[in-house]
C-alpha cells in the first residue's frame, strides 16, 4: 500500500465517521470555514470527492508538475477566487433540502475513491485543477484536505477529531510549504488551524517562526 492511500483511508475513514448519520439540527451548525455551516461544508467535501474520482479517471502524459506538498501553494485564504469559491458552495448547497440524502451520497462517492485509489498505480501520473502529478501525491492532497475539514467540522462541536497519522501528514506538509520543521512543542491540530489560516498566531507562536512567521497562512 502506498503513503497516499493509506493516509487518504485513514483520514477518509474518519471523516465518514463524522458525516454520516448527521441530523438536520446538527448540519446547520457553523463550522471553521468562515461562512459555512456543516452541510455546506459536507457539499464542498462532496464535490472534492467528485474531483478525485474524475481525476483518478484522467491519465497524463509528461512530467508531475506538483507534488504533494507544492500543490497546496497556489491555494490562498483571501483570494477573489477563495471568496466566490466560498459563495457558490453556499448557493449550491442550499439546493439540498435533505441532509441525509447529501450525507448519503457524499459517503457513497468518498468510499468510492478509495476503492478506484487502489485499483491504480500510484506511480501514475493523473491531471486535476491544471497541474499533473502522480496517483500517490494526489490521494496524499485528498487526505491533508479531508483532515483540515475535519477540524472544520468539529470546531463547534464535541466529536472527535481527525487521527493522528492524519494531522501528521498534515504537519509534514506544512513543513515543506514553509521549507522548515514548526516547533516541535506545537501541537498537531494547532499546528493546522494557524498555518491554514484559521486561527491567528499568538504573540509567543510569532516568536518562535521569527521571519517565516510572514509566510503563514501556507495555504487554505
């Protein structure tokens, strides 16, 4: 089993957890997108699952472009495309009148990347959002995103959150975005919030980056 698949099983495995079975009360609760409640974070998560599979479908020629770490570069909180991103998910989703029917086909479509994910060689190269980078990277993206968004989606609420082998991958990108280890006294999960841009920095975090401190957020 390659790095990107058993991580993408892992942190899917725990998200699946989490949405399915969500209630009507629970999928209006806001979450760590700004403007988000749980089921239009749960739309957005639907249709990164879509991407995959479409993706996993789509063979490149050449060479990667981006790996698992650069592609998060070009992925910026803030953007005019970040913001009309975060509108449209909002229109779409509210399209769904029955959380159980989104949460159902949501499920359906992730489990179904796991199985296509182990069905392809992960030395492939496969093209997604412009850029061509091996079936491997491409899955290791998939669970660094299923892992942020489940910070996300238990900001406001009591469930557990992503694993640690998840909000480990996370970190290690992390890390290669910002070209050195954060402090090893930082915890994973704060570690995430802070270098996606969700949580702002405290004055001793500031400190301890010195000059990189100006790099964050890394991506989001």
């Amino acid at each position: 089993m390659t790095v990107g698949l058993e991580s993408v099983r892992a942190a899917y495995g725990e998200l699946l957890a989490h949405t399915d079975g969500l209630d009507e009360d629970a999928a209006w609760r806001p979450t760590g997108c700004t403007g988000w409640t749980v089921r239009d974070l749960v739309f957005h998560l639907l249709t990164d699952a879509q991407r995959a599979l479409v993706a996993l479908g789509t063979p490149a020629d050449g060479v990667a472009d981006v790996d698992a770490v650069s592609y998060w570069r070009a992925w910026q909180p803030g953007t005019p495309g970040a913001q009309a991103g975060r509108r449209s998910i909002r229109i779409m989703a509210s399209v769904w009148t029955d959380t159980s029917a989104l949460t159902a086909l949501y499920g359906e479509t992730a489990r179904a990347v796991l199985v296509q994910g182990a069905r392809v060689d992960g030395a492939a190269l496969v093209a997604t959002q412009g850029h061509v980078l091996t079936v491997d990277d491409l899955l290791a993206t998939l669970a660094v995103e299923a892992a942020v968004h489940h910070l996300d989606l238990v900001a406001f609420c009591d469930g557990p959150g992503p694993g640690t082998h998840s909000l480990a991958l996370v970190r290690a990108t992390l890390d290669g975005l910002l070209e050195r280890a954060a402090p090893k006294d930082w915890d994973d999960a704060r570690y995430a919030l802070i270098g996606t841009g969700r949580a702002p920095l405290t004055d001793a975090e500031r400190a301890a980056l010195g000059a990189d401190a100006a790099k964050l957020p890394l991506f989001g």
